[in-house]
C-alpha cells in the first residue's frame, strides 16, 4: 500500500470527527460501501448521508485513533468509540473497535467496524 492509503484513513477519522462532509467524501471512492449497524450503503452519497450525525441528546461522538496496521490496499485502524456528555464534557462511555478500510487508488473502498474484545 501506498503511503496515501494510511493518509485517507487518517482523513476519514479526522472528517468524521469534525462532522465535516466534504472533507470525508474527497477521500471515498465512487463506488464505497459502508457496512454500518444502520445497513449497507453504496456510494458518496448514501455514505455522507450515513455520516451525518443526529444529536444524540445529551451525548456527543468521538473517535480515538489508536494505531494503524496497513498491508496491501487494506488497513486496520484501532479505534476508541467515545460517547462524551454535552454539558460537563465527561465521558460516558467508551468502545474498543477495530475499523477495517479497504482502499483502491488512495480512496475509501470499503469501511466496516468491528467490536473489538
């Protein structure tokens, strides 16, 4: 893998994170499928539209980055899934997953997460 590949996974987290759309879709590829606990979903436009965050009332998300291990057009990164209160800005809760990417031309192919344990 090329050192672009890490670099869109990187992009992705950091876009998701900042709630920012184009950002995220300048590193999808055309043809994405995001395999989300909401179903899959094909494209740009179905992956922004997935993407967009409904407040959760008293909670907001952020993703952690913990590592990443890159080989061939795939990457794994580790993330941390924070749940953080609003108004204290504590955090509520926390989830260990493992983000699997499959890229093509320095572009997000695929994204699915995985619980890890």
């Amino acid at each position: 893998m090329g050192p672009e590949a890490p670099t869109a996974v990187i992009e992705f987290i950091n876009a998701f994170n900042a709630e920012d759309l184009e950002r995220l879709g300048a590193v999808l590829d055309p043809d994405v499928v995001i395999h989300s606990a909401r179903g899959t979903k094909r494209g740009i436009d179905e992956a922004l539209a997935w993407a967009r965050r409904v407040p959760e009332g008293e909670l907001h998300q952020r993703i952690e980055l913990d590592s990443i291990e890159a080989e061939g057009d795939r990457a794994i990164a580790h993330v941390r899934k924070q749940w953080w209160w609003h108004e204290s800005d504590e955090l509520a809760r926390e989830d260990e997953m493992a983000w699997v990417f499959e890229l093509q031309d320095g572009k997000i192919r695929s994204w699915r997460p995985e619980v890890r344990r």
